[in-house]
C-alpha cells in the first residue's frame, strides 16, 4: 500500500509577501441569522404563554433572547475583525496592483 505524501506550498500571498487571504463572513452572516430567528420565536411565543399564566416559561423565553442576543454580540466583533481583515487583505492587493501599473503602465494613471 503506497501512501502519498502531501506537500504543504505556499499561497500567493506567503510568496509575495502579503496577508493570506481572510476566511470567509459567510459562516458569520449565516450564524447571525440563527440566532436572530431563535429571538424572533422567543419573543412570538410570549403571547401564548401570557395568555395561559406560566409565568415560568416567559421567563425562560426571555432567558433564551437574552442568551442568544449575547452570542450575536460575539458574533457581530467575529464579523467585524473579518471585514477589517479582508478590507487589509484587499488593500495590499491594491498596492501590488498600482506598483506594477505604474511600472508597466504609467500613462494609465496620468488621465
């Protein structure tokens, strides 16, 4: 049985000299929404446990929101240090980009 090795390359970015590139705010953004859906339904159902006086299950619906809110605060500086990291991630592209036009194409930016 052979087993094949496998060889860690470096990205772009490592061989140039530049941040790799961010993960992705999808899993963030999706998470969020979640979250924001289990408060919407916590705050739904008060009525319904209202209406029937358990007083108990209010509570724990408030307790579960304010959980929830919680986490999204986490979630909303997880979001925040992504885009910070992407927008730094796309500014050193930019600089690569302009180094080599003005370089190889000066006359672009003269306009």
């Amino acid at each position: 049985m052979s087993r094949m090795i496998k060889h860690q390359t470096d990205t772009i970015e490592q061989k140039i000299g530049i941040m790799d590139e961010p993960e992705q705010s999808c899993p963030s953004i999706d998470r969020l929404q979640h979250y924001r859906a289990d408060i919407a339904k916590s705050i739904y159902n008060i009525p319904y446990y209202f209406n029937r006086d358990i007083p108990g299950d209010v509570q724990s619906l408030l307790e579960e929101a304010e959980f929830a809110l919680r986490i999204m605060e986490d979630e909303i500086e997880e979001l925040r240090t992504i885009n910070r990291d992407i927008r730094m991630w796309g500014d050193e592209w930019k600089r690569i980009a302009l180094s080599l036009i003005e370089k190889y194409y000066p006359d672009m930016l003269k306009k």
